[in-house]
C-alpha cells in the first residue's frame, strides 16, 4: 500500500515534469564555443543543436569581406537563407579562405589559408527561435605573402629638393683669453626614411627586398635591394652622408658664439606597382601605390656673436 505522503511527491514530480516541456526550452549551447584551429589548413568539427535553428552567419562587423553561402547542391543561396537549407558558407579575401560546413548537427570549420602575421577572428552566429548562440573560431597565422613583381615608374618621378628645412642652433662659451676651437656635427641628428603605400589594404606590412630611390651627385636614383615593411617607415642614413662629418668652429677670447645649422631635405616620390602571391593557395593580387623618399642632401652654419 502506498503511503499518502509519497503519492504527493509522486504528483509533485510528474506536475514539474510537464511544466518543464511547457516552459523550458531545449539546450542550444554547441559543444564548443571557443576554437583554434591551423591557419593554413586547419580543420575541427563541433555539435549543435538544430531544433529551433533558425540561421547561421559570419559577424562581418559591417564590412563585407566576400560571404557566400551554398545549399546541398552547390547553388549559390542568399545569406539569410534558413539554416535548413544552407550546406557551406565561405569566406573569402585577399587574406584568408575560410569555410563553414554544415552536415545535420555538425559544423565543420575549415581554414585554407591565413597570411596576416596574426591570428583571424571569425564570429558565427546561431540564430535560434528564443536566443542567439555564439561561436569564435581563430585561425592562426599561416605562410606570409610573397613578393611576385615590383616595379618603379621612374619617368614619373617628382620631387623638391628644398622639400624640408631642419634648424637647430648650438652655444659655445670661451672664458680664455685664447681663441678656442669646436666641432659642429651637422648630421649627427638626422635622418632619411622611405615609405611604400600600397593603394589597395591586402598588401600592408609585407616584408619585401626591392630597390629603393635614394639621392646621389645631386639626384635620384634607385640603391641596390633593401628590405622594407610596405606600409611602415624605413629609416636610415644615406650611404652618401656621413652622419660622423665634423665643422670646425672657432670662439674667439671671452665671447659667446651661437652656431645655427640648417639642414636641407630633399624629397622624391615615385609609384609603384607590385604583384603578391598567397603561397598556399597560389592567388595573385597586384596593386599599385606611391614610395616616398626624403634624405638629407645639404647643410649650412651661420656663426653669430652673442656675447
């Protein structure tokens, strides 16, 4: 016989049992929500929960890097297709190939390719009927762009030999009563520096070796190859100048001189075009864009009493 009391813990359960089918949802959460996988080649496949889904996208943080999504055919579909009827959905840029595989309730991601020098971020997005779920995939950095083709239009050129004036002025006190003699170093705090800006973004802070315009004899020419970071000032001096170069000054007895010295910039800009290959997958991608180059060429010292 069956005690009262257990017969009202028995109604209790099988009462909070079927107010659980009516109000709770089912669990959406996938089996993992944060994934690395290899930037060139990388593959992982999760579980998801597909009743209620309702879509599924890539965050692309209001940029459109290249998304499209496939049905089961291989047809081409909207992106707001419904879940159901959406097998991959591929990413694809100067920088990276990504793909999302979509089999029932397995999500494959796989990563052909990632030249940045840093992990890729992807955002996907599970849209279900009551809640959105979400899933960040890094692919790390695979194999760098290479150089394919560079060339300068050198009857292009333009440039302003008194493009920059740097001033700066130095005291010298003689309490003797003999003249007393300094050394002015010009160059000693100058310096040159190059830049190649690409026109197009996907060939930013690429290490390359190229020739670089350089001022010699009184104008510009191209030097032997340098390695440069496109994007990214080089700085350097001129094999031309000699950062060491001394001016002999001369005080005179009890006197104050002030030694102005006046550098002169000369500067040249020149485009570009150059062509880069993505190593994994072989695709190629040329932009054009402008180097700019400015070398100290000249200097002068005006000597002034002060005292």
């Amino acid at each position: 016989m069956i005690k009262p009391h257990w017969i009202i813990i028995f109604a209790i359960l099988l009462t909070a049992t079927s107010c659980n089918d009516d109000i709770f949802t089912d669990r959406t959460t996938p089996t993992q929500n944060e994934i690395t996988i290899d930037g060139d080649g990388g593959s992982h496949t999760i579980k998801i929960q597909t009743k209620g889904l309702q879509w599924i996208g890539i965050d692309t943080y209001g940029g459109n890097p290249g998304i499209t999504c496939y049905d089961k055919t291989g047809s081409i579909i909207p992106p707001e297709s419904p879940a159901s009827e959406t097998a991959r959905i591929n990413l694809t840029s100067p920088l990276a190939i990504f793909d999302i595989y979509i089999n029932g309730n397995k999500l494959t991601f796989h990563s052909t390719e990632n030249v940045t020098n840093q992990s890729s971020h992807i955002a996907i997005t599970l849209e279900y009927e009551h809640t959105l779920e979400f899933i960040n995939v890094y692919a790390s950095p695979g194999k760098p762009q290479q150089l394919s083709e560079f060339e300068y239009a050198m009857e292009q050129i333009s440039f302003d030999n008194n493009a920059k004036t740097d001033i700066s002025a130095n005291t010298y006190t003689n309490k003797g009563g003999m003249p007393m003699r300094a050394e002015l170093l010009p160059y000693i705090g100058q310096q040159a520096w190059v830049e190649l800006e690409p026109e197009y973004s996907f060939a930013n802070y690429i290490n390359i070796s190229v020739p670089l315009p350089t001022h010699s004899n009184g104008k510009w020419i191209l030097s032997d190859e340098k390695q440069i970071m496109t994007a990214s000032k080089r700085y350097y001096m001129p094999d031309a100048v000699d950062r060491m170069f001394k001016v002999p000054i001369e005080v005179p007895p009890y006197s104050t001189i002030t030694a102005t010295c006046r550098i002169t910039y000369s500067k040249a800009v020149v485009p570009f075009k150059m062509t880069i290959i993505n190593p994994v997958s072989g695709r190629q991608f040329t932009t054009r864009g402008t180097c700019t180059a400015t070398e100290p060429v000249n200097y002068d010292i005006s000597l002034q009493n002060t005292k």
